[in-house]
C-alpha cells in the first residue's frame, strides 16, 4: 500500500462530497495570504470560486490578479494555504475544454493529493490500521483516480518469491 496515494483516495471522497454538498470546513489563517495569479487567469479564478468554497477556502478578490485567502480548508492542516489553490488553477488550465465535464473530479483530486499524508511521514500502528481500514471500504481501492496503483494483493507464493 502506497500511505500517500491511499490518503489521497480517502479524502478524494471527502472532497467530492464537500463539492457537492458546498460545505467546506474552513481553518482561518491567523495571516491571511496573498495570492496573485496575474490578469491572464483572474478569469478562470472567477470561474472556479464558487468551487474553492465548497472545499473550505476563503478568498476575496483585492484587485486584478491579486486575492486575500483568508482561510483554507481544514484538511489541509499545517500545510501551505497556496499550494493547493495554485496545483488547482494549474490543473484547470490545463484541461481542455471536452473535459470541463471532469472539472469537479480533477480539482476533488488536486486537493485530496495536497491535504495527503506526505511521502516518508512515518505512521503509527492505529494510523495504519485506520488507514488501510478506510481504504478497504471503498469498492475501488486499487488505484487512483488519475490510474495510479494504491494497493497491490500479492499471495503467500508472491511473496516468497520476492526473497
């Protein structure tokens, strides 16, 4: 199992259901961040508000390209209030438009790889258990949604084959 990619997945759910239910838990930053994204993407950034919202993000405009965030969704924890708006902008620039259908999809697996447990974090045993608990409830547990494996099943023969 992947921990990373794992809990990404698990929260992919939780993103999509914030999306679509527009009830983002927010965590007020104590120093509201600027963000400035340039004129050339003020129009997308409109775009995608009302998104950002449902996630848990706090943002008012300042001026052209530029916007006060205020507040960020709490899964995101200790983590860069910015990172998670930028790799959604990005990834919503780059989406052509026969996939906008996908749009709730990328940016509910944009944000769920940024709020995920980083790489080489070591986890406790309960964390784990949880973990790998939560992962084996989804019916599609084995692979991300952009086709990456989470999760490989290997027998008793497998494994000693390995050594």
């Amino acid at each position: 199992i992947d921990p990373h990619r794992a809990h990404a997945l698990i929260l992919y759910d939780l993103c999509l259901k914030r999306l679509k239910e527009h009830n983002g838990e927010v965590q007020q930053l104590l120093f509201p961040e600027i963000w400035d994204v340039g004129i050339e993407d003020e129009q997308l950034v409109e775009s995608l508000e009302g998104y950002f919202r449902s996630l848990g993000y706090d943002i008012t405009r300042l001026m052209r390209g530029s916007y006060n965030v205020s507040g960020v969704p709490a899964i995101l924890g200790n983590q860069n209030a910015l990172t998670g708006l930028q790799d959604i902008l990005d990834n919503m620039r780059e989406l052509d438009e026969a996939a906008q259908s996908e749009r709730e999809r990328c940016i509910a697996w944009t944000m769920a790889k940024n709020a995920a447990i980083p790489y080489g974090k070591t986890l406790t045993e309960e964390e784990m258990n949880d973990l790998i608990s939560k992962l084996l409830s989804r019916p599609d547990y084995r692979l991300t949604p952009s086709g990456k494996v989470v999760a490989v099943l290997l027998n008793n023969e497998q494994i000693n084959n390995l050594f």
